[in-house]
C-alpha cells in the first residue's frame, strides 16, 4: 500500500505506507520542515506527524503564515498552561476543558481548573504561570499523540485523579459510541483530546500573554461547582501580540458597560433580573432617534407598522416550531389553569413569553383574504423579546434576556422574492453607512444535511439557499458560506461588520422562510384565482436595539454623532452673572429642536468644559460678557477644540442640518 499526496501547486508525490505530512515537508525542503506547524489533509487539520491513511490525499503543508495555524498554537498554549497549573499548584488540580478561541476579539484559549481546597489563583499569580509556561516552552517537550482504548482511557485519568475527565468521557460514549479515545502528552502532563498540537512545546515560541482569572460553572449549570477559568492569548510573533494587547486596552477604553454607567445611559440591576435592562432618559434618547429614523425608512419603503403582545398561547409557538426547536433559550412556559395535569406541551392554557415576533405577523396575514394584488405585504414592529440565555452567557447590552427587536415580516409572490431580498440587503447597507459601520462581509448560512434539525422539505431548502446565493453574487458582496449556521426554518444571509478597532460583530440578517407559510396555512389568491403559498423573508437590519447600541457605543467610544448624541449642545456660563442670558441661549437652541442642557453651576468655566467633554457632548456653547453684549455664543468642539464665535440663530441653523443630514455637513463658524 502507498500514499498519495496532492499539493496546492497541483503535483503529486507519492510515499511508502505510514508517511506523515512531516515526511513530505521534509522531502520538499528541510526549510519548509523546520516551518510547518501542523496540515490540512482533505479539508481536515491535523498534526504534522499523524500518518497517512493508504490511497490519495489532497494535502497542504502550514506555517505560521496561514490562518489555521494560530487555532494549533492556542489549542497547544491552553495544554502548556495547564500543564504550568499543576506543576505549580500540584496533582490535585483537576483540568476540565481548554479550548482555542479564534473566534474571540479579547482571547485566544483558555482553561478551567478545579482547584483544592485552600487554592486561590487570582490576578497577581498569572505571571508566576507565564514564567513556567516559558520554562516549558523552553524545554522543547515533544508533543506526543497517542490512541487509547476506552477502558485504558479510563485507567489513565482515573490513576491521575481527573474526575471531571472521567465524566467527560462517559458523555461522549453517550453522544457517539466509539471504541478509543486520543490523547495528547508532553512531559508529566496527559489530556484528554482530539488536536492537534504543535510538534514540541519550543514551536510555542515567546508571543503569548494570560489575560484574565474568571469563574465558570462546571458546563456553564449554576448548580453545578464553580471552576476557575484562565483566559490568555498567543500569537506566532511578539509584535503581533503587541498589537492585538493595544487593541484590547482600546476595548477596555470603550467597554459599553463603563460608558453606559458614566453617560447615564442604561442600568443593569440585579434587583430588576440579570439580562433586563433599564433605559435611563439618555439611553432612551439614544433608542427613540434609532427607532423614528428607522421608521421613517420603512414607511417610505412601503411598510406598515404592527404592535403584537408579550405573551402568546403555547400552541401558537408548537405550530411554529420554536417550541421545541427553541425550548432550551425560552422562559419556561406560564401556566394559569391550576387544575391542569401533566407536563406544559399538554397543556393547550399555557402560556410563553415570546422568543420572537414571527407567529403574531403570520397571524395578522392570516386576519384577511389575501390577493396577489396585495402582496408584497411587508409587516413591522419594534417589538420586546424575551430569551432564557444562561447566567455566566449573560454580557452588558451585547447578551441580555429582554430586548427589542427591530422585526419585520415580507410576504411575497415567488416572482417577487428576489427583488425583496434586495431592498432588504439595501435597508442593512443604508444602516451600516449610516452609522460609520461600513466595513463589512456577508455570511450566508445554509443548512447542514447531516443535522436533526431543521422543517421543512428539500426542495425549499434548495430553492431558498439558492435565491440567497444568486442575491449576493448579483449585487458583487464579498460573501463566504457557513453551512449549519441556518435558523430552524430557513437559511439567511448575516452582516459581518468590523468596528472601528478590528472586532466582527454579527449586525443584521435576512432569512428566507418557505416552511412558516406551510406550517399556518397561508394562502394567497394569484392572477390565476388559484390559492398559493406565499413566501416569507425575516429581516431585522438592527438585529436587536439593545446588541446594536452596546456595540455602537464601542464603535464611537460614547461620542456618538450630533443626531443621536443625548445632549448636542452644552451652555456654558463663564459666571454665574451670565446664566440669564445661558438660558436664552438653551431656549433658542431647543426652539431649533436641538437637545440642549445649561451647565449653571458656580464652577469655573475649565470645570464646566471638562465635565461636558467627559459626558462627549459634542459641542459647548461658551457666554460671557461679550457673548451676552453681541447676542453671540463661543462655540467649542468635544474633539476640535474652539470654532469661533457666531450668532445663536447661525449656530441653531447649522447644528440642524448638521443633525438632519446625520454628520455629513458638519458645523463650521
């Protein structure tokens, strides 16, 4: 038997029976060996010296170069800081999962560790770790993968006390019945673990950092013991690590929930319920400019405004599947009938809060007689949603458990499909340039065929993900595929959008739905006077009011535009003689519409300048003595410093079309 390997380059080597991707580097060029860090054999990413099966392998060989290195090099950072845990700390430590995190802005892995008792790592004992992880890196352990029976898997975590690998163990045989297990080891330390790794703790290098010390319930259950989690990064050069540690200090800078506390925009209260915000007036200022814009656009655009309940029958939510194929991010249902036996799904009086907006439009189309002469029907609602996220899942504005979504329903003609999706990926792209959000790709994300779970036939599925497809080739975006991110119901197309510092957020999607239909009996009467099944695309180019904002303030750093700015106008009285004529000033910049505040206090002027630079107003209207005498305000920008003085009907006129142009005409004096 022998191996064969197909290169990038399109030739073909051939190699005896048990030949590694190492063999083949090494055949290449020993430069190339020295460089390679792991390969990707059929699509599938592997460990240099994991042998070929016999036949033919497409293969390519990586380096530090390439991005699926750096997953191999964190996955392997996560074992050598485990491995510096228990030497520093004892056998006694239990290590439960430590995982790479490509997908993360701030980390690159991490680990969780049951500690004895008496054992407390904190913030001041992770250089102690760096220091021993560069012990080992220093070392240049072999890294060793090696295949174990279930029983001897058992015995070799059992004999080193790793309880929570033995529980490991018994889920997945539980999950998919399998006959041996893989480990990884280097040195004294042995995981659990399908890879791959580095070849030898060496190829780990210098470019890495630990970051953070957490909690984390063992599986993320609150009922279950409380772990202790090391965050960390790594990369293949310090320079890079330098970087991305400025980028995260830039982050911390603008972390939402700091911001949101100092600007007096929201409040987050335990008293209240974890993941249930309060808006404050600030805040809600934010919100309600968001919202009348929005709708502004989408009256224009034809549609026509809904408010549905909080609360819907239970049924409701089984004729569309979102219970159960949403049951474990729900509230619980509500049951009033105290007479009623048995579990909620036989319940036909309970209750749900509701996960989403979909069933209530499905129910207004169904309200009528529907033509095709009425169609495309496009339905809207800002509408309040509630979702069961899990407590240590919970994060600021970004994961909450109540938020509103900013949801609206297209029912259509087949024929009309592909021009809907197309004003809707023109409704994201005027949100995304509106708010500077302009640098961003396209997902499309389909199905996965080998998953339990999705509704629906093939040949919607087919038609569906192929309109998607022919959408986004058609107006030339920049788009990849990810198969298995499709909702229950339908594939869409997500907005990748990179903020001002270099971090992905999912902003906005639009989802095309041909089961919904089916599953409540929509009918429309076409040209033909035949009843048909309308087609049905969701779209929400905010996504949610309460995500989107937490991540503007990010994006702004709290100063936001003159339009959504809470306060767009700060007057300043250099004294407390000239407060009268600083309240003319607010009276004539209100009478404008602009959102204007008096800073009256006895302070000094340079107090009152700071304290509305700290709020990010945008711009402060400076009155004094010859201010007050000409009818004049001095005005300053949060970032530009002094503009010059002008008179108050100028600067109203100019601060307004500044606002109603959103920044594209900005104030000069």
């Amino acid at each position: 038997m022998s191996v064969t390997v197909e290169l990038p380059d399109g030739c073909s080597r051939d190699y005896p029976d048990g030949a590694s991707p190492l063999t083949v580097a090494e055949d290449i060029a020993s430069g190339l060996a020295r460089a390679c860090v792991a390969a990707m054999v059929d699509d599938r990413l592997v460990d240099l010296q994991r042998p070929l099966a016999a036949g033919t392998h497409e293969l390519r060989l990586l380096t530090d170069r390439d991005e699926e290195s750096l997953e191999v090099l964190r996955h392997t950072a996560a074992h050598v800081m485990a491995q510096a845990v228990r030497r520093l700390y004892g056998d006694d430590v239990q290590y439960t999962i430590g995982p790479a995190l490509t997908d993360d802005f701030q980390y690159g892995f991490y680990y969780d560790f049951d500690l004895p008792d008496g054992i407390h790592i904190s913030q001041d004992d992770l250089e102690k770790i760096e220091a021993e992880m560069k012990a080992i890196v220093r070392d240049k352990q072999p890294i060793q993968r090696t295949e174990m029976s279930v029983e001897e898997a058992k015995a070799a975590m059992k004999d080193r006390g790793q309880c929570y690998k033995l529980e490991m163990i018994d889920d997945m045989l539980a999950a998919e019945p399998a006959t041996g297990l893989s480990f990884y080891g280097q040195d004294d330390f042995l995981d659990m673990c399908r890879g791959p790794h580095l070849p030898d703790t060496g190829k780990l290098g210098k470019a890495f950092k630990l970051l953070n010390v957490a909690g984390a319930y063992w599986r993320g259950d609150e009922t279950k013991p409380m772990l202790t989690r090391i965050y960390g990064t790594a990369f293949f050069d310090k320079k890079d690590l330098a970087a991305h540690l400025e980028r995260v200090e830039e982050a911390r800078k603008r972390d939402h929930r700091v911001l949101g506390k100092q600007l007096e925009l929201f409040l987050l209260d335990e008293t209240v319920g974890p993941g249930m915000p309060l808006w404050l007036p600030k805040g809600a200022t934010v919100r309600r400019e968001l919202q009348d814009w929005l709708q502004g656009h989408l009256i224009g655009q034809g549609y026509q405004m809904v408010v549905t309940p909080h609360i819907g029958k239970l049924d409701l939510w089984r004729t569309s599947g979102h219970y159960p194929y949403y049951k474990e991010s729900q509230f619980p249902p509500i049951r009033f009938d105290d007479d009623a036996a048995g579990e909620p799904e036989a319940d036909e009086h309970g209750f749900l809060l509701k996960p989403m907006n979909c069933p209530f439009h499905l129910e207004i189309y169904k309200s009528k007689q529907r033509s095709y002469r009425d169609l495309p029907l496009r339905l809207a609602e800002f509408g309040q949603v509630y979702r069961w996220e899990q407590s240590g899942e919970l994060s600021g504005l970004t994961r909450v458990r109540a938020f509103t979504q900013d949801d609206a329903h297209i029912f259509c003609t087949p024929e009309q499909l592909e021009s809907e999706i197309e004003s809707c990926v023109g409704l994201a792209e005027l949100v995304l340039r509106t708010l500077d959000l302009d640098d961003y790709r396209v997902r499309v994300s389909l199905r996965d065929p080998d998953r339990d779970k999705y509704v629906g036939d093939e040949e919607h599925w087919t038609l569906a993900e192929d309109k998607l497809r022919q959408v986004v080739r058609k107006l030339a975006m920049n788009y990849s595929e990810e198969k298995g991110e499709a909702a229950f119901y339908g594939p869409k197309i997500d907005f990748i959008v990179k903020d001002c510092i270099g971090r992905e957020w999912q902003l906005g999607t639009i989802q095309v739905d041909y089961n919904l239909p089916v599953r409540f009996g929509l009918e429309y009467v076409g040209a033909d006077n035949q009843t048909h099944q309308p087609v049905m695309v969701h779209r929400a180019p905010f996504g949610s009011f309460e995500r989107f904002i937490g991540i503007l303030i990010e994006h702004y750093g709290g100063a936001f535009p003159l339009w959504l700015s809470p306060v767009q106008v700060a007057v300043l009285p250099v004294s407390d003689k000239f407060n009268a004529y600083g309240k003319s000033v607010v009276a004539a910049l209100a009478a404008r519409g602009i959102r204007v505040e008096l800073d009256d206090s006895s302070d000094k002027v340079g107090a009152k300048i700071r304290r509305a630079t700290l709020q990010k107003v945008p711009y402060m209207a400076i009155v004094g003595q010859r201010e007050a005498e000409g009818e004049t305000v001095s005005i300053r920008h949060r970032t530009d410093g002094d503009l010059g003085a002008t008179g108050i009907e100028d600067v109203a006129g100019k601060l307004a079309v500044e606002r109603d142009s959103r920044g594209a005409t900005p104030l000069t004096v």
